[in-house]
C-alpha cells in the first residue's frame, strides 16, 4: 500500500459518497458515511468532517 498525501483519503472519501448518493440514491447518508470510513480508513474527526459537510450541503440545497 502506498502513502498518500495528508487528507487524500477524507478527499477520496468525499468524492465517493457524492458518487454512491446519485447512483444509489436510496441508502441514507448515515450509511454511506459508516461504508466510506471503512473503506477509507478514516479517523473518528473524519467521520464528524464528513457528517458536517454533508448536513451544510443540504441546508445549501433547501436555502
């Protein structure tokens, strides 16, 4: 396994749950953010991160 950047894996988490949202469109975020910290082996602080960001993208949506 190679080393990656700093925040590589948040980015690639990020991009992947954007992705899995419109081809899956049914599973809830919550799940989708638990699959892409396995995946992704991201930290506890990046799993609050990606809980966030999601939630402001919303609230953006519906503003």
């Amino acid at each position: 396994m190679s080393v990656l950047p700093e925040g590589e894996q948040l980015r690639r988490a990020v991009r992947w749950i954007s992705s899995e949202r419109q081809e899956r469109g049914c599973d809830t975020l919550a799940k989708l953010i638990q699959e892409a910290c396995i995946k992704f082996d991201l930290s506890p602080s990046d799993t609050e991160f990606l809980m966030n960001f999601f939630s402001e993208k919303k609230s953006e949506k519906q503003a």
